[in-house]
C-alpha cells in the first residue's frame, strides 16, 4: 500500500490489484451475457463490485467506496465526468458517505470501475455479503469536542478489511463506524455491527488511546441498539479486534435465513457474555500479521495540512453579501484550530450535479486543498477554511448554487432513492422528502411555519424518510421518521407513511423512534406540521422534541394523528408524493436481501466461477493466485456438497476431515479424483511451480465436474 500522488492513502496494491479484479470482472460479465454462468451466481459476484439491479429493468445502480467520506479534487472531477458520461449526470451522497450513480448500463461498468481506480477509488465490496463501507465522524481531527482524531483508525480499518479473506464470507453486510466522542451524532455507534468511540486512559502513567467497541446494532425491519462489548479497547488492538468478530460472524452468522442474518441477531442468540467469549477464543487463534502494524504505521502517517494560514473574520464589517450571515449562522463551525472553521455544504436529497461536483473541486484546490469529507446526513463538509476567505467561499457557492443555509435545520432531510429507483420501495421517499423541502425553504423566506424568524430554519428538529421499513434513510433515529407503506381500499391501492417519533441520533443514536400510525402519503407535510405545533405549545423549559413525545405519551399522539390517518375516497389519497399518476405498488426483490436458492447447487456454481477465476490467473502468468484460487474453488464445491449432510459453514467444521467421512470414506466420491482435494491440501500455496499451478486448475476442474455429479444424482437431475 502506497501514498497516492495527491498524498492520500490509496487502496491496497491500486492500480495493479484493481486492475486484474476489474479485468476478472469484465471476463464474467461477458461470460453472464453469453450464458455461460448462472444469473444467481453472477448477482452475488457483481454486488461484490459495487454493482446493483435497479427498479428499472436493464439499468444499475453503482455504489462506489468512499472510506470515510474523504475526497480529494481530482476525485471529484473524475467521479463529474463519469457521472456525465455514463449516468444521469448525478453524483448521490448516502448515508454510508458513498457516492452513488443511478440508471447505469452494466456494460459500462468496468470502464468507470477502470477510470475511478486510476484516483485510487474502488466499487469493490460496496454492496453484497460484505464490509460496507467504514464511516467516521466527518469533524474527526477539527472538531472542538473530540477525544482524539479518530481518522487514522478507521482508514486503517478500511484497508485492513478490504478483500480481507476472514470477510468474505458473510451471511449478510457488516458496517463498521468510528466517533471522536460520545456525545453528538456523527458516528451513530449504536447503530452498527461494530461502534468504535474514542476513549483514553492511564496505563503506566500514560495517556493511552482507545475505543469503547459496542457490537450488534442494526436498524432495518428489526431494529437492535449495540451492546457494549468493552468499556477500553487500546487502539492498537482494533484491527484484530475487528478480524476476530469478522470470523466469528462468518462462522456462527445465519446463512440460510437471510432475513436472520445480520450479526444483531447472532449477538441476541448468543448473548453479549457468550459472544464476548467467543471473541476472545477467536482472538487467541489469530495468527500474527504484519500487514496491521504496516496499515496502521501508514494511516498514522497522512496528515491534513491546510492550504492558507490562519486568519480571522469580522462578521459585522460592511460588503459582506446578502445572506451570508445566515448561511454563517447554519453552516460554518469553529475548529478546534484556531483561526479555521468547517463548512456545510447543504445538498438537497443528496444529489450534486456534475458541474456542482467539479465546482467542490475547484473550491477545494482554491481554499482548502484536498479536505472535502462526504456525511452521513448526505451534506459534503469543507474543513481547513481559513476564516477570512468565508465570504468569497460563500459566492463561490452561490454560483454553484449550493449556499442554501440549511446545515442541521429542519429542511436538511435525509431520504432514500425509494420509489425512485430501489426495487424494495413502496412510498415515494425522495418524492416527500422533495416537498417538505421546498416548503420549509419558502418559511424560511417568509420566516413562519419552519422559520426562525430570522432568514433560516428552526434547526431543534430532525426529519429522515425511508420508501420501505428497511431504514436505509435511519428513519428510527430520527425525531420524525416515515416509512413507506400501502392499505388497499375500495380495490385501489393507497401510498401511505408510518411515522416514527421519538429517535435521536445524539450520543451516538441513544434512542430509537416508537411508531404511532399511518397517514396516507399526500398528508405527511400536514402530519410534520401538527407535530411541531403540539412540540410549540407543550414542551417544557429546554425540553427536547423526544423528551416532549416521550412525556406527552404514544396514545396522545396517535390520538393527536387520528385526524390524518384515514384512507378516504379522494382522489389525493391514491397518489404519491411528486407523482402525477395513480399510485401502483410495484415491489421486486431487493439484491442486498438476497434470493434464497438452494445452498449446494449454489456453492457449487461458484467453484466453477473460480476455477476460471484461477485459469485466468494463469493466463497472466501468475501460478501462486491460480494455486489458491483454484484450491478455494475445491473447498467451495466440497462445502457445498457437505450442506447437502446438513452441515453448514456456520458450524465450524473441519471441510478437508468431513468431506472424507462423508464422500470418500463411504465410497460415494471417486477415490482418484479426491485426492487431489488432498494433494492441494497439504501442499498448500507457498513452494507450488508454474507447472503445478497449471496441474492444481486441471485437477480443480475434474474434483468440481466429479461434485456435480454427485449432486446431481442425490437431487435427481443434472445440475449445470
């Protein structure tokens, strides 16, 4: 791994590595549109690559990998011009600080993956049974209240996991977060597979840095706030830390029901005392590797500079443009760098257009050099502006048209692509989101309903709308959430939200919303409404909207909704938000979910797919990567026939020492063929000759060609 030219950490081994995974890529990308691999197979494959099925048939939604959010400016003209050329010319910001393209062809895929690898950006493992992308709190290393700057840990983390063997065999995606300190909402510790949060202490009459881990949290249908796993993990002990539960996830996560297969649900079955026994068991087999101490050194060893010194700005001196100070008041954050401040640049939905985009980047190479962070409420974040350049920071906006003051106010709502574009949305997300928007920017001009009376927005509540109960807009951690959903009435079909009250992202997401009932789609900006009044009129001194909600009570407010909740016979009760045809429920399978297809059959497509995988590294004339590719693809096969016995790769099994009890010992596998499972076996990778690497792949064929046999005779039919 080695510095880029812009002095960012690039991805492990690009271009080189990146290369030959995007060649691979394309190769089966061909062989699926040629009929050569089972579109099962293939779908788990391309997901590993950032590439998933949109609503609209034949297009493609891309997610690409943005470890922390950080970007730099070339980043951002590039990630323009490709969304130019080969989307709909918007960059999407989730909440996961990814980029997103929409309405892709797949047959443009690994030219994009090819040109976003030469800024040292990869789409791989963006989606799929795999580690998501790592967040971190996007003040991390500026902000005031920090313990220590957590950045380097998580960009570590990032490397580290990426492609990483112990996690590529998941049951369900795993998310990983770091935050500088308790208290604010930047990391949303509770709400991950793991939650790392910055803590010190006094070992040996030093200070030591560390992480309280929570373990176990999720959102989605079932939502589980993270348990605390340690109270004080010393940072140098995060990464095998992380292996660890990755390999304990792998081997004990459910894998057959995918609807169970979240690592919250392992942590609830086994218990936190039980889970945390099986971690430190697994933490005791971890062989040693340098290649953490190499990744931490490395991480450790970026440092962001600013561009411009240190300078100060008097807020009441004349000339400064109309608007600014709003924008100042809403937008603009002290460091704890005197002198500098950060900047929330607001993006409605989201979205940036590919001239807005290139224009982040020219503003980054102008003020700030490469400190341009993507958040997780889908704003992007300036860090390092020297505090006398604001007000020509602020034009440049203007021209951009990205100076809306909406930085944490009510209008900045996070939504999903709901109806949009993701195949398991109901209700039109973005549709209200879009709405609300506008609306609240208009009080704003006038300074009632949402105003604050002084050109901005009231800025003590949170709004985050989600098209299905998936929560992939954190609807639960809002003050005010909506989720999509739909009542037939009358033999037509209804769009409706349920709304969620009570959530708050602070101290790390502490607390989740309560539902309190359906309202149909066209009257949620009434429903908002009526909320704040009630929140107006009754809230205590200093009292929070969650704390007001909680008091008044559920049954209070769903008596307060009543009024709203009834599906009628007007014609608006039949339409979305932003839509101007009837309402259709239109819901497909979603990808991230996974189809449910039989294990063996399963397993044993994808030991064919890395048996070419391993015959195109031998072609490149690299017989080590053939070697272990090839001998992972007996491996597959025979896991895949031993599901067929019940045993699953959740229960930790010996797969060389069961597969010969139950195929070779018992006769049912030909003896000459199984041992080259065994041969490969003990000879392992590190000594194997070009010549045995090209025996290895032949052998491979014939072990995998033998295994669907076999299974095609148990299941009665031949298996292709």
């Amino acid at each position: 791994m080695t510095p880029s030219a812009n002095g960012q950490l690039s991805w492990p081994d690009l271009p080189d590595q990146a290369s030959e995974e995007i060649d691979i890529f394309e190769t089966e990308l061909n062989r699926f549109l040629d009929g050569q691999m089972p579109e099962k197979v293939f779908l788990e494959f391309r997901l590993r690559h950032g590439v998933y099925g949109q609503r609209q048939n034949g297009t493609q939604m891309l997610r690409i990998k943005i470890p922390l959010g950080i970007l730099t400016a070339r980043q951002c003209e590039v990630l323009a011009d490709l969304s130019e050329e080969y989307a709909d010319s918007i960059s999407h910001i989730t909440t996961r600080q990814d980029v997103q393209y929409h309405f892709v062809d797949i047959l443009d895929t690994p030219n994009i993956m090819r040109r976003l690898a030469s800024t040292g950006i990869t789409t791989k493992e963006a989606c799929g049974n795999t580690v998501r992308n790592v967040t971190c709190c996007p003040d991390a290393g500026v902000c005031t209240d920090e313990i220590f700057d957590v950045t380097p840990h998580a960009k570590a983390m990032a490397y580290f996991l990426l492609r990483h063997p112990d996690a590529q065999n998941f049951g369900r995606k795993f998310k990983i977060s770091f935050s500088g300190c308790a208290q604010h909402h930047c990391g949303l510790a509770r709400i991950h597979d793991i939650g790392a949060v910055a803590e010190t202490r006094e070992v040996d009459g030093e200070t030591t840095e560390g992480f309280a881990v929570y373990v176990g949290g999720g959102l989605g249908a079932v939502p589980h706030q993270a348990q605390l796993y340690s109270d004080f993990v010393p940072a140098d002990e995060m990464l095998p830390l992380a292996q660890a539960i990755s390999r304990v996830f792998a081997r004990l996560g459910e894998k057959n029901k995918r609807a169970r297969a979240r690592m919250k649900f392992l942590v609830a079955k086994l218990g936190i005392d039980e889970f945390r026994k099986d971690i430190e068991e697994e933490l005791a087999r971890l062989p040693e590797d340098a290649l953490r101490e190499q990744i931490m050194t490395e991480a450790h060893s970026q440092k962001e500079e600013p561009l411009k010194p240190p300078s100060e700005l008097d807020l009441e001196a004349p000339g400064l443009e109309e608007g600014f100070r709003v924008w100042h008041r809403h937008n603009v954050r002290a460091q704890g760098q005197e002198g500098y401040s950060m900047v929330t640049v607001s993006l409605a939905l989201g979205d940036l257009t590919a001239d807005q985009l290139r224009g982040v980047g020219t503003i980054s190479r102008k003020y700030i050099k490469d400190t341009i962070r993507a958040t997780v409420p889908q704003n992007l974040l300036l860090r390092w502006v020297s505090n006398e350049d604001l007000p020509a920071l602020y034009k440049d906006l203007i021209a951009l048209r990205l100076a809306s003051p909406l930085a944490d106010s009510v209008a900045d709502i996070t939504a999903c692509p709901g109806t949009d574009s993701c195949k398991l949305g109901i209700a039109s997300s973005r549709g209200l989101a879009g709405v609300l928007h506008r609306q609240f920017t208009a009080d704003a001009v006038s300074g009632e309903g949402m105003g604050d009376g002084d050109g901005g927005l009231r800025d003590d509540i949170s709004i985050k709308i989600s098209g299905c109960f998936n929560s992939c807009a954190q609807h639960h951690i809002a003050n005010i959430g909506f989720f999509g959903t739909s009542k037939r009435k009358s033999g037509r079909v209804a769009p409706l939200f349920q709304v969620i009250l009570g959530g708050t992202a602070e101290n790390n997401a502490d607390s989740y919303g309560l539902m309190v009932g359906k309202v149909p789609a066209h009257r949620a900006p009434e429903v908002i409404r009526k909320l704040t009044s009630i929140y107006d009129d009754e809230k205590q001194e200093s009292e929070s909207f969650r704390n007001c909600m909680e008091r008044l009570g559920k049954a209070r407010i769903h008596e307060e909704l009543e009024e709203f909740s009834e599906v009628g016979e007007a014609e608006a009760d039949f339409f979305d938000n932003r839509q101007p045809w009837e309402y259709i429920k239109e819901v497909g399978q979603g990808e991230c979910a996974g189809e449910i297809v039989d294990q063996a059959e399963f397993m044993l497509d994808d030991a064919e797919r890395l048996i070419f995988e391993a015959s195109l590294h031998l072609e490149a004339e690299k017989a080590l990567e053939a070697a272990k590719v090839s001998y992972e693809g007996m491996v597959k096969a025979a896991d895949g026939l031993l599901s067929t016995r019940g045993l699953l790769l959740s229960d930790n099994y010996d797969t060389q020492a069961e597969f010969q009890k139950h195929f070779i010992d018992t006769g049912e596998f030909h003896i000459g063929v199984a041992e080259y499972f065994a041969k490969a076996h003990v000879e392992g990778n590190e000594e194997v000759t070009p010549e045995r690497s090209r025996q290895r792949v032949e052998e491979s064929n014939l072990f995998i060609e033998e295994a669907h046999v076999i299974y095609s005779r148990m299941a009665g039919s031949q298996v292709k």
